[in-house]
C-alpha cells in the first residue's frame, strides 16, 4: 500500500486508489488558497462556535450525525438543522466561496457517475462541519463507521469505503497533525478500549504509519475506518472543514455527508 499520495489538484485517479485502499491518505496542497484559507478562517471564528456533545474539548460549527448516537430524537434535531446548518457555513464564507461546495462540484464533475449528498432515512443529510481544536488540546484515536452510527440503514452498510475530507484553515506554527494507523479495530474492540470516552490515547496504538502536518488551504482525505487521531497545537486554533465522501464501487456516485 501506498502511504500518502500528493498532488497539487483533486485528481480523479488518485481519489479512485485512495477508495479502493491501494493508498493510506491523499493530501492535495492548495485546494484552496493560503491567503483566502486565512480569511475564511478569521470570518468563521468571528461568529464562534459550540462545543461537540459527545466530545467536548471539540469545538465545532453544525452537528455531526455521529453526535446523534442512534437516539431518534438527536436524529431529529440533525435533520431538522441540516440545511440551515449548510447554509450557515455559505454565510460565514461570503464574499467567499466555501471549500466545502469546491469540494462537491469538483468531484460531481470529474468522478463519472457524479457526486450527490447523502440521504439516510429518506432525507438529505448535512455536509460541512468545522471543526475547531484549541492549542494544547489532543483529539483522541478514534475511527468514523457510518454503519456503527446507523446500524438500522442498508445505505450505510452498503458503503465499500468511507473516506474523510478536510480542508485546512488556520493550524497552529506547530502540532495539529494528522496521525493515521493502517489498522482497523471493530466498533466491539474499539468500544471496549474507549470507555466513557469518545476515543482512545493514541499511546495504545503505538507509532503511527503515517503522520501528516497540513497547511491552510490543504486538503487532505484518507480512510476514516483506519484509527487516526490530531497531536496538540503549540499556539493558534486548529480549524478545518470537515466532511465523508462515500464510495460504493466506480459504477455508482460518490455521496456526502458530516
């Protein structure tokens, strides 16, 4: 397996090697401009941002669909905020374009069978989460299962690789990167060794296979499934725009959601 492919574009080919496992993790560099990452991070912050229930030294702007954790009235509350939430972001980025729908257009144009949001459940689910880490703070080793999240939805199931992507705003001068192990844990293993918490020390899992340090304005996807986790920033938040792109073979379109 490739470790980590670069490029300096969103190229289709190395998407497909990534989905199909032949590649731990992709960084494009400059997805979006170092310059235009700066102030669509300073916008976004300006306006603050609420904390992650599930996770609270995360904060974060929108809910993820994991913070629902399978209880129908959470569901709810995802779906019912989804498209203001969408919407939110557009704001917040204005006069500006936001990465995230960059990041959509891009790959319903290039991926043949398109790309499209997610549905679950009958519904449109939210795409965009920014995610915010304060300096000091570690985010813990964990993985992303969308099947784990909706264990009742064939839709989730059905997905042969679940990818995460993220583009970079504002890191801080040093820390903030991505740890990612090739190994997988089953959500049964991984519940056991977590507890209470969210994640696990990263210290269990021993020296990571890959470590990325991204810049503002890189975006960079890898295998959620594989156990990945953020070291602490020494100074500076840590905001990026956060989504997962399912995969579920060549023939059929990319989807999205956070």
């Amino acid at each position: 397996m490739i470790m980590l492919l670069e490029s300096n574009e969103l190229d289709i080919e190395a998407m497909g090697k990534l989905a199909k496992g032949e590649a731990l993790a992709l960084r494009v560099r400059q997805f979006i401009g170092n310059d235009i990452a700066q102030k669509l991070g300073d916008k976004i912050l300006f306006q603050g941002f609420d904390k992650y229930a599930n996770a609270p030294s995360i904060g974060r702007i929108g809910m993820a669909f994991y913070e629902a954790e399978n209880q129908p009235p959470r569901i709810a509350d995802y779906f019912e905020s989804a498209y203001e939430n969408i919407d939110e972001l557009r704001k917040r980025c204005f006069p500006y374009f936001s990465p995230i729908d960059l990041l959509r257009c891009k790959l319903d144009e290039t991926w043949l069978p398109g790309a499209q949001l997610e549905t679950l459940y009958g519904r449109k689910m939210y795409v965009g989460l920014s995610r915010v880490i304060k300096p000091g703070v570690r985010f813990l080793a964990h993985h992303d299962i969308f099947a784990k999240d909706a264990p009742d939805s064939f839709k989730a199931r059905s997905l042969q690789t679940q990818i995460a992507a993220n583009v970079y705003l504002t890191m801080p001068s040093e820390g903030g990167a991505v740890q990612i192990w090739d190994r997988e844990l089953t959500p049964e293993e991984f519940d056991g060794m977590r507890g209470d918490s969210y994640g696990i020390d990263p210290e269990i899992l021993g020296d990571p296979d890959l470590e990325i340090c991204p810049e503002p304005g890189d975006l960079v996807l890898f295998n959620s499934r594989r156990m990945h986790a953020v070291t602490p920033g020494s100074d500076d938040l840590r905001l990026s725009l956060s989504c997962f792109i399912g995969y579920r073979g060549d023939a059929s379109p990319l989807s999205f959601w956070s």
